[in-house]
C-alpha cells in the first residue's frame, strides 16, 4: 500500500507540461465574461483573491490508483502558481521552491528532475487557470464548450489554452460561476507515464479568510476513480513564509 501511495506522485500533481499551441477558434472570452466574473466575485472578489495568493490546509482521502484503496492525510502550502509543499504523512514530502524541488522520503532526498521540476510548474498553472483570475489577459485564449449538467447543477463550459501550457477545460456553475469540473491531460505513473485525462468534480464549498473554495474534490482518470480529497483547516495568506518552500 505505501508502494502504492508513492506511485500517485504527489496526489496527481506532478502530470507533464504539455507544448499545446492555441486553437485556431475564435476566443470567446467577451461571450463568457459574465459569467467568469461572476465565478470571481463568489469566491470572494478579484481585488481579495489577487491579495490572498498564499493557501494553507490539511487534507485527508483515498488513493484508487493501483487497483487498491489507500488512505492518507497530511498538509499542502502553496504560493499561487508559483511554489508548493505537499507533505504526505508518512510517505514522502516534495517541496518546490519555484525553480528547483526536492523529495524526501526513507530518509534520503533528492533533486527533482527537469521533466518533474515541469511537471509542478503545470500543475501549479493548472491550479492558477481554475482561479479564473488569468483568463482575458493576453496569451490566454478561452473557447465555448458545450454546456452540461455537474452535480445537478447547470453549468457553462469552457476551454482555456496558452501556448506551451496545458489546456484545461472548466465548468462553471450557471448560478455562481464556481468551478464544479475540471478536465486537463496528464501523466499517469500507473502507465507506464502515458497521457490520460484527469476530470475532477468540486463540491462542499467553504469561505476561509474571506475566499470560498471547495473542500471535498474527487478526481478520476480515464473513467476511473483515482483520488477522493477532503481539506480542512484551511487558510489564504497573502504570502506563505519562504521557509515552507527551502530544501528538505
């Protein structure tokens, strides 16, 4: 099990930075202004979001991968698309400083590779993208996907592409405009590193420090389940002290 557990690598965060060029469509970013801004406002407004770019939390799931149910818990601090601690109890702890990370675990530590260095510069882009904040700056092209129903709720759906990036692809509550599902490509150590799509559902969305956010997400891969995540304790700092992000 705890053979297992290493092998999602960092809770699916370490998926490859793909070199997608844009989509030839139109961008519809004026179309689905309304409702971007409004998925900005509800979790507590662009002016705040932009200040309190710093994350704190606990969390606690089940890792599906593998063929078997694994459970574990630990702590995440994360500065907005730029540096992440995820220290996974008794597992492994990875730090990434910005431009050079580390894994810890059995007592040895190790250099993060280029390609995995990569890969949480992704993830961390991934994670800034479902903000909403970047979209209708320059470089960012959004396109109009087919709306569906998430959880029961409408939803309008959307693709966003940067050239070099990976594209994600966001539905948003017609209500509220929070993000309900994310969809993007990554890497899977499962197989044997080939490219699989990961489609992760949000739910239970709570106001910490002024920002909602949701703390319950369950994430599958190629239609099966991968990983159930709870987060508690959860904080938005304006920075996360620079120590969180030294070498282990």
């Amino acid at each position: 099990m705890l053979r297992s557990l290493r092998g999602m690598v960092w809770l699916g965060l370490l998926g490859c930075c793909l070199g997608m060029s844009p989509s030839a469509f139109a961008d519809d970013y004026e179309a689905l202004k309304p409702v971007i801004e409004r998925g900005i406002t509800s979790a507590g407004g662009r002016e705040l979001l932009t200040k309190h770019a710093g994350t704190t939390l606990r969390f606690s799931g089940v890792y599906h991968g593998g063929g078997s149910a694994a459970m574990f818990s630990g702590r995440l601090a994360r500065q907005r698309g730029k540096k992440m601690r995820v220290d996974v109890e008794n597992v492994y702890l990875m730090v990434f400083d910005g431009e050079r990370g580390w894994m810890s675990a059995n007592g040895n530590t190790l250099e993060l590779d280029k390609d995995q260095a990569d890969g949480v510069k992704g993830d961390l882009y991934v994670e800034h993208v479902a903000t909403l904040l970047p979209l209708g700056t320059p470089g960012y092209r959004v396109t109009k996907l087919p709306e569906a129903i998430v959880d029961g709720q409408p939803t309008v759906a959307l693709r966003v592409e940067k050239e070099g990036q990976r594209t994600v692809d966001l539905w948003l509550s017609k209500e509220s405009g929070l993000v309900l599902k994310r969809v993007n490509q990554v890497r899977s150590t499962e197989r044997g590193g080939a490219l699989v799509n990961e489609e992760t559902l949000y739910s239970q969305f709570q106001t910490h420090t002024g920002v909602k956010t949701p703390t319950r997400s369950v994430s599958s891969r190629e239609g099966e389940k991968y990983i159930e995540l709870d987060v508690t304790d959860v904080q938005h700092p304006e920075q996360v002290a620079d120590n969180e992000f030294q070498k282990p």
